[in-house]
C-alpha cells in the first residue's frame, strides 16, 4: 500500500507514505512509537512531522536516528488496528532520503539489511550472519532494454536504450557487481556514438570515485585519452561542497566538458556541479552521463524522461544532452567495492 501511495504521489516521502498505510495521524503515530518502546519515551507528533519534513524537504526538519526508525518501523508493521505483523524494514522508511542520513545511520542500516537477508544456521540452530557476506559476482539482474527520450543536441538522436536494475530486495541497497557496472559504462558508450553526432570532450569530470572510474573509462575508450577531472563532494549538513582534492584540468577557451556520475536522485547535486564547471570554465559546453536514474514509480521501464526523479534537475543544469545507462528503484545503487 506504502509503494502505491509514493507511485501514485511522488511527493510523498516513505516515511510518511508507511503512516498512511497504517492508518495513522502523526498524533496516533507518536502514541504507537511509545507503546512499542514500552513507554519509556514521550515522543509528541510534533516529532513525526519533522522527521517526515526532513524526509521531502532538503534543509527543514530533522533526521530520525536508526534507533527511532527501529521502533518506527515495527509501531507501522502493526498496521492500521495494532495487531498485524507486516514485514517493514526500517530502510523501508528512508528509501529516497537514505544518503542524507548520519554516517554511523547509514552504517548501521547496511549491516541489519545483511543481517535481514543473508540468514544462516549457527551452533545449536542459532541464526547467525557473515555481515562480509555480498550478492555473488555475476547476480545482478539486468531488465530488458527500452528507448528513452532525453534532451539533446540541436538535431540531434533524442533517443537513448538504457536497460532496468530491478532490486529482489525491495528497501535495500542494490550492490552492483563488477559485471554490471562495465555493461553501463558500455551502454553510455553507445549511446555517445549514436548521439548523431561526433561527440569531441575536452575533459570527463568524474564525481566522486564511482564517476571518476566512470571518467576513466570514457575517456580512454571514447575520447582519446582526453584530459580527466574530478569532483570530490562534500556533504555539510543539507548542503554540498567541493573539496580542495578536487581537480580541474587546464583547457582551452569554451570546452566540451563531460560530467560522470553514478546515480541521479532527488538532490540537486549535478545542479551545483555544473554552476561550479561553468564557473571555472566560461562558455564550456557540458554534457552528462549518468549509471543510474531513479525513476517516480515502481515501473523502472518509464515512458517519459520526466518519470525520473531527476528529470527536472537535469533540465535545470542545461546540459547540451544526457546519457542514461539504467533506471533504478530507492533506495538506489551500490557500486563495486563500495566506491563513493
């Protein structure tokens, strides 16, 4: 009920949307909260409604730590009577909002989810858990390709074939293997080619260690070993900022830049990027590509560029066009060895 409700609303946040289903109001929700830690909290609904404002607005609000999304997540697997037993994973409630979490949040989530999804018997029947355990190489699955239409050059193929990464585990993140990533990168590749046009890049800007791989292998195998860039990012509270690791290639006056991310969600971080490019660099022609777009939806297959999450970020940057390698779900993607 919680996914059709984001489905059908996009603005609403999981966290709120797993209230609805269970047939909550904020007030009833905080009285629920506190029967489930046995009344040794008061919580008020006031405190619902900022972790939910937190969750839909960037900079308002606040973050509900990993114990409260503990107790959060079984006071709504109780659902609207208070005597069901949904199985809600308190990922479930941040899918969208996981990245803006506190480190130690993120970490702790990571390692229940493992915890969640690779049982095994211990000594004496016990259920225990390898947290080193991963998918194994080669388990991804890889949707069927479909045709997208994207912003484009002037005259140019508006039309890209981006493929789907479905997630069997719905509420966690989905760790790519070496075998996935190296098929995106080649279908970015492709669709470089048959933009319809000869596409000449000065620099490839990778963000962060994913898209700096991403950077490096586009421009060795697409353009001619052209001069690589990269934006290190920097979270501060809400907000983003580059580091002084960052690098940035001298180039010639008004060049063809392009910028390499992993994955597109709702925050407007390839906004910012490309202020920043275009700063340093005046009358630069910026291009990007990105690994993986999260779509509205629950259909990674999506007919319209604007069923992404990102789609008006995108457009807001102004970019000469956009490569999209797949489509994914929240809470997103991970990408080998865990590169940031």
């Amino acid at each position: 009920m919680a996914a059709e409700l984001m489905s059908r609303n996009p603005d609403v946040p999981s966290i709120q949307a797993y209230r609805y289903a269970a047939g909550l109001s904020q007030d009833q929700a905080a009285v629920r909260y506190n029967e489930v830690a046995e009344h040794q909290t008061s919580l008020g609904g006031t405190t619902i409604n900022a972790w939910e404002t937190w969750a839909r607005t960037r900079g308002s609000g606040s973050p509900p730590p990993f114990s409260s999304l503990l107790i959060l997540a079984t006071a709504y697997s109780r659902g609207p009577l208070g005597v069901t037993d949904e199985d809600i994973s308190p990922s479930d409630l941040v899918a969208e909002a996981y990245e803006r979490l506190a480190p130690e949040d993120q970490i702790s989530l990571k390692t229940l989810s493992a915890r969640s999804s690779h049982p095994s018997q211990g000594p004496g029947g016990a259920t225990t858990v390898d947290l080193a355990t991963r998918l194994p190489a080669g388990s991804n699955i890889v949707g069927p390709d479909f045709n997208l239409t994207v912003p484009t050059v002037d005259f140019g193929n508006p039309e890209i074939c981006a493929f789907s990464l479905p997630n069997p585990r719905p509420g966690n993140l989905l760790d790519l293997t070496w075998e996935t990533f190296g098929f995106g990168v080649e279908r970015l590749i492709r669709q470089i080619k048959n933009v319809g046009r000869r596409l000449d890049v000065d620099i490839c800007f990778g963000v962060n260690e994913a898209g700096l791989v991403m950077a490096t292998f586009l421009a060795s195998a697409q353009f001619s070993r052209c001069a690589i860039g990269y934006l290190r990012c920097n979270k501060v509270r809400d907000s983003i900022a580059l580091a002084s690791t960052s690098f940035y290639p001298e180039a010639d006056e008004a060049p063809t830049i392009l910028i390499c991310d992993f994955e597109v969600k709702h925050a407007d971080v390839v906004g910012f990027l490309a202020s920043e490019i275009r700063r340093r660099y005046p009358n630069a022609s910026l291009y990007f590509a990105v690994f993986g777009a999260m779509t509205k939806g629950s259909d990674l297959e999506v007919a319209s560029f604007d069923e992404l999450t990102g789609a008006q970020i995108m457009r807001a940057a102004d970019f000469s066009a956009v490569f999209i390698a797949a489509t994914m779900s929240p809470p997103g993607i991970e990408p080998p060895l865990e590169l940031r």
